[in-house]
C-alpha cells in the first residue's frame, strides 16, 4: 500500500537526522505534564482500558459545557472517520478538493459515490458560497476541514452558518473536521461547537494529536448531539479502540490550556515571519490561517528530493486530488528549525535562478 500521508520518516535509514516539516503538530513536542501521565498510565496495563473512556469524556465534557453524551473519544481522527463510515453507510458524499484524503479513502470502503467540490488557486483554495449549489437533496454526507488540510484556509463562520442551515434542510449529515482549530489565532470564533447542541446533523471531529503532539498515542474524539448516530458507531468499532495510556495522556492535555494559548500565538506570530520570509526568496505561498503552510515551486527536480538530501522531509502534496506537481506543505517548527528550511529553500532558489 502506497503510504499518502506527510512523517515517513522511517522510510530513511538515519530517520532520526531527518528535519520533519511534512507533519503539523506542535512544535515544542509534547508537554512535560503528558509525557508523565502516558507514562505513569503504563502501571495499568495488566487492565483492559475502559471502553467508554469515562474519565475522559467527563473531563471533555466539562471543559467544552457540553453534555457528557454527545461526546464519542476514538483512535484517532481517522478511527472516528472510518467508523462513521460503517455506521452510517452513506451512499452519496461530497468532499472539498484538495482535503484531507481519510473522507474519500473512508467513503470507498463502503462504494460510495463521492463528488468533488473544487477548490481554486485564484480564491486561494478558499471554501466560498459556491459550495452551497453542491448541497443538493441526493447528498447523504459532506465532509469539510477547517482549517482545511493542506491549504491552511479556514471556512467563515457565516458561512459554515449557511452551509448547515441547507444540511438540515436536506437532511445532510456534516462532518465537520475541526482537528486544527485550536491553531487559530482565535479558534473560539470559528468553531461550531457550540451548534452541536442545536444540530443533530453536525458531527465535529477533533484529535489531540496537532495541538499536544501525541500522534503516537491516537486519540480523538467526536462531538455530536444524534445519540442514534454515537450508538451505531460504538456497535461497529473494535473494542477497547483506546488506550489507557491514550486517555490518560488526553486527561493531562486537557489541563495544558496556559500552553495551548503559548502556542498559538507562537505560531500565529512565526507563521507570518515565514509567509514574509517565503516572499523575500521567491516561493508562492497561500496565506495560512493554521501550523503550516502551503507552498508552489516547479521546477524540473522535485523540491521534496533537492532538500531531502540535506535532512529536510516537506510533504510533497502532488498526489492531493485538486493539486498538481510543485505543491508542497510546509509545517511551522521552532525558529531555528524554520530558519534551516528557510535558508534550504534561499539556497535552491538562487541555484535555479543562476541556471536560467
């Protein structure tokens, strides 16, 4: 199987000399305060993990003011995609292009029909009204990402406002991915968290891989007021999908907010300096609202193969539906980590432009 994500890192022999910039998760790894709870979780497990993750949908349901059953914790974002897939069983889906490949991959598995609404590079691959004529009564399903992987673009939230009232109005269920949200310079106005209570068609996914830097560990979690939909769901899931080391690691992450808020603006400030930075040597970007950026360079070498050879791993995003060679995602580390893949990218540009 052909591996489409960004961290392969094990792909290369001395993959712990590898600069990763083809992953989005936190910069500065995962907190001290995780760490020691993953770690002091490892006693239990002589137990079976609790397979309603009860502690941590209580401490999930707390922090959001939600209610406790609209609260569903997976492995991972993609456990959650696939096993509403199964669940559910739509028979016509529409997904953004480019997006997050899991939807489409999901939705095959069970022969659905998936259509794409097409994003474009003079809208900045920005979700606009024109979506709205895609939401037509034969649709069961759409899936949208904000902000949007790999653009880095953010649906408006008077937007997302329009494209539910139409779901409901055709009885469309929305997946809403909002896995990066937490990355925006103010994530609480541009959630639709606070829709879930009022919607049963609004499903939103989120993951606390990005933010807190456990992708090892798998976890995520669902928000959605159809209890029908949560049941279904858990009937067709593995057993004990998460971890007890996993959602002890979720419980600490929850307490972490004064870091979260660091981070945030951490990158919100670094990734302008990047854009500014990208501008100067010469490489089109798409103006970010997330932790990483998406970029275009053709050339007749790959840009992904010219810096891999100097440690460097970017995500080549050529084999993204809607996307086409000489894009490239880019994630948003720590300063002295950016300022080696600036000076990379400076390097390659100046060598191209003395052949021309």
């Amino acid at each position: 199987m052909q591996y489409v994500h960004g961290g392969d890192i094990y792909n290369y022999k001395e993959y712990d000399k590898i600069l990763d910039f083809s992953t989005n998760i936190n910069p500065f790894g995962a907190s001290e305060n995780v760490i020691a709870a993953a770690q002091s979780a490892l006693k239990e497990i002589h137990h079976y993990p609790d397979n309603k993750c009860r502690a941590l949908v209580r401490k999930i349901a707390d922090y959001l003011e939600l209610p406790e059953p609209y609260i569903l914790c997976g492995n991972g974002a993609a456990d959650l995609i696939f096993s509403y897939v199964l669940a559910e069983k739509p028979k016509k889906a529409l997904v953004t292009a480019p997006t997050f490949s899991e939807y489409e991959q999901a939705l095959r598995t069970v022969e659905c029909d998936v259509r794409h609404a097409y994003l474009y590079t003079k809208d900045d691959f920005e979700v606009n009204e024109n979506i709205l004529l895609n939401l037509t009564s034969d649709l069961d399903v759409v899936f949208l990402c904000s902000p949007n992987n790999p653009t880095g673009k953010k649906i408006p939230k008077n937007l997302l406002m329009q494209i539910l009232e139409k779901c409901v109005k055709y009885q469309i269920r929305l997946i809403l991915d909002e896995c990066f949200y937490e990355f925006l310079e103010n994530p609480k106005e541009s959630t639709m968290q606070t829709e879930v209570k009022n919607c049963s068609q609004l499903v939103i996914l989120r993951a606390f891989t990005k933010m807190h830097a456990i992708p090892g560990l798998r976890l995520g979690y669902i928000l959605c007021s159809d209890n029908s939909l949560l049941e279904r769901m858990q009937r067709v899931r593995q057993p004990w999908s998460v971890s007890t080391v996993a959602q002890a690691a979720g419980l600490a992450a929850i307490e972490d907010e004064e870091r979260v808020e660091k981070t945030r603006q951490y990158i919100t400030k670094e990734r302008k300096r990047m854009e500014l930075e990208l501008e100067s040597i010469g490489i089109s970007y798409i103006k970010s609202d997330a932790n990483y950026i998406l970029i275009y360079y053709e050339e007749k070498v790959s840009l992904y193969e010219k810096l891999l050879k100097k440690n460097i791993l970017i995500r080549d995003c050529q084999n993204y539906i809607g996307l086409k060679k000489g894009y490239y995602r880019i994630a948003i580390k720590r300063e002295e980590e950016n300022n080696r893949l600036l000076t990379a990218l400076r390097e390659e540009v100046r060598k191209w432009q003395n052949l021309l």
